[in-house]
C-alpha cells in the first residue's frame, strides 16, 4: 500500500484487494456501503490530532519517528529509550 500512496481511488483499492487474496467481493461490497467509514474517519480524526501526515510513522517511547527509516536508525532509538528507562 506505501508503495502505490496515494493512489487510492476505488479502482485501486480493489485491485490491491485482488493482490492481496482478499475477498474482493465483499471488499467492494463493505466499501460501498460505508460499513467502516465511522471507524476510518475515527482514525483520520487521531492522525490529525498526532500530526501524522507521513507513512510510515512510528511512535517510540512517545519519540515520533517519520518516514521509511532503516533498521539501524530505527534500532538505535529503540536502545537510546531502553537506556533511558534503566533497562
């Protein structure tokens, strides 16, 4: 999904439901429906609310990390916050 951002139109969203093997009708179906659009807009409302406008965007230890970040950079705070809680 990062990789095709922000190409999320409805065409989209069921081709990468075929990708995926999900059940594409039903997909399709819950989409059209709204069935999740409560619990989506819910989600919207809390990105907004952290600042997140980036993918992926990891919160360590409440230390807001932005972007695809390697391994080492990602592992280095994690072992700064550990070494910061004493453990």
């Amino acid at each position: 999904m990062l990789d095709n951002s922000p190409t999320l139109d409805k065409a989209s969203l069921v081709r990468y439901a075929s990708q995926l093997g999900l059940d594409v009708k039903r997909f399709a179906s819950d989409l059209d429906s709204g069935k999740y659009r409560s619990a989506v807009e819910k989600d919207k409302a809390l990105a907004v609310s952290l600042d997140l406008y980036n993918t992926p965007t990891l919160f360590i230890n409440g230390r807001k990390v932005v972007g695809n970040r390697p391994y080492d950079y990602v592992n280095r705070i994690v072992q700064e916050e550990l070494s910061r809680a004493g453990k």
